[in-house]
C-alpha cells in the first residue's frame, strides 16, 4: 500500500511556513538574535516598520548612508515554535484559506481557563481540545488564538497562516484588528505562572512585535470593533502587551498572570534590544 500524502488543507498550513522550517516540520527552530535579523529581509514591510521605529541618530552627513544600512532593528530571536503538525491539529476542522489583517500593533494574553495538572507531553491534546470546541462548539473558522504556550514554556502556533504572518485571530472580541493572542494554557486566576510561561511569552512577543517595529513597553491605539467593554468605533489606547481583559470584560488572564505581564514586558524589551 502507498501511503496517502498530506490533504490540501495539510499542505497549505505546512507551506505558510515554508521560509522557516522544512515542509511538513513539527517545529519552527529558534535562531540566535544574529540569525534572526538575518532572516528579517523575508519581511522587508517589517524591516521598513522597524526602522521607522528607531530613534534618529545625529551623525556626520557623509556617515548617514552608512549609519542607516548598519543599524539594525528592534527584533528579539526567533523562539523555537511547535507547528500545528507537531501539536497534531486536525486541518480538515477548520475553514480552508487564510485570513490577514494588515500589522500587529498589540499582543493580547489569555489563559485557556482550564486544569493545571496537565503534563507537557499532554499540552497538544488540550490544544485539540480548545481547537474542536472553537469550531464546533463557538463556530469559529480555526482555532481562536495565534498562539499558545504550555506552563514549560513550549510554545505552539495557534490559528493556522503562517506564524511570521499577521494572521486575524477570534481572540479579544473588538480588538482583533491589528493584534495577535496569545493564551497561555491553564488556569491563573489564584495561581502564579510559571517563570518558564513568562520568559516565553516574553520571548515571542519580542520576536513577533518586533517584526513590526514594536515596543513591548510601549502604548498604541486600536479602533474597538464593538464589545462590551468599548463601543464600535472607539479609539482606545492600550499597552502593547495587553492581557485580554484590557480590551474585553472578562476576569482572563487571570488575576496572577495579568499581574506578571509588567515583567513579561521588561523582559521582552531587554530580549529585542531596547533595554
């Protein structure tokens, strides 16, 4: 017997992916901060964010040209990412195609609001759970997060897209315009994350706010798209690393965890250069 090849819906979630790990990987490898800005010219609107983003440098008119091609942007390296390959997500669950905002301003953080007893080995099973229930139960075309980190700090990629990509998450309803989500899996409300949950929502979102020319401690606007915290149309100002109830009546992330993103923000700053 020949062994079947990967649907339609399988290849195009491994292809998405396919200028940062091999077809059909388990897992997107972390790169050092060097290999990370070597990459960055595959996002050259990114790169052109990035250095916008820079503070201007007074130096010698005839050193300009020089200065601006030597500087380099704020991105922290590239985190190890486990694929939806790697964590097993059914692609024949979701709808086929893709959809893109336009950048990532803000990342949200979120806790999936369930056990914490769960082993590591087990994370890709809850991920398969929350993935099935977004479909089936909450009718969403894919899972809602962009991504999601178990309480070792493994960290996997959420909506399918391309995680380099501003893919459109259902994750903070009236903000999920311009933002990305990241849940963490487990529940936070009495229970402090783990230093491990920290350092890799640090690290991701120095790596992904980076490639758009974002500050982890810094503010932005978005344009609420209508909830029950913010009308339709209200130009809101939040912190670039937000937890979901900034943007969202909700008690998520969690009470613990909102009250450690202030490290996750410092620590995502220092890992992309800033501090």
């Amino acid at each position: 017997a020949v062994p079947a090849g990967p649907t339609a819906a399988e290849a195009a979630a491994s292809a998405v992916n396919s200028q940062l790990a091999p077809y059909g990987a388990g897992w997107i490898p972390a790169l050092s901060k060097e290999e990370t800005e070597v990459s960055f010219r595959y996002f050259p609107k990114a790169a052109k964010a990035a250095q916008a983003a820079r503070p201007p440098q007074a130096a010698p008119a005839k050193a300009a040209p020089v200065a601006a091609a030597a500087a380099k942007p704020y991105i922290g390296p590239r985190p190890k990412i486990i694929t939806r390959k790697g964590w097993g997500a059914d692609e024949k669950l979701r709808e086929k195609g893709f959809v893109y905002t336009k950048s990532i301003k803000a990342a949200f953080v979120h806790h999936t609001a369930t056990g914490n007893n769960y082993t590591c080995s087990q994370a890709p099973s809850v991920l398969r759970g929350i993935y099935r229930y977004h479909v089936k139960s909450s009718g969403w075309r894919d899972f809602g997060y962009n991504f999601a980190v178990d309480k070792c700090g493994n960290i996997y990629e959420g909506r399918a897209g391309g995680v380099a990509k501003p893919v459109l998450g259902a994750h903070t309803l009236g903000f999920n315009t311009n933002s990305m989500g990241v849940a963490v899996i487990g529940t936070y409300s009495k229970s402090n994350p783990p230093a491990a949950v920290l350092t890799a929502v640090a690290k991701l979102t120095a790596w992904k706010l980076g490639l758009h020319g974002v500050n982890p401690t810094s503010t932005t606007y978005l344009t609420s798209g209508g909830g029950n915290l913010y009308k339709k149309g209200t130009k809101v100002k939040l912190r670039t690393i937000s937890g979901h109830r900034d943007g969202f009546a909700t008690e998520c992330p969690g009470a613990r965890l909102y009250g450690k993103l202030a490290t996750a923000r410092t620590s995502s700053a220092k890992y992309q250069g800033r501090l």
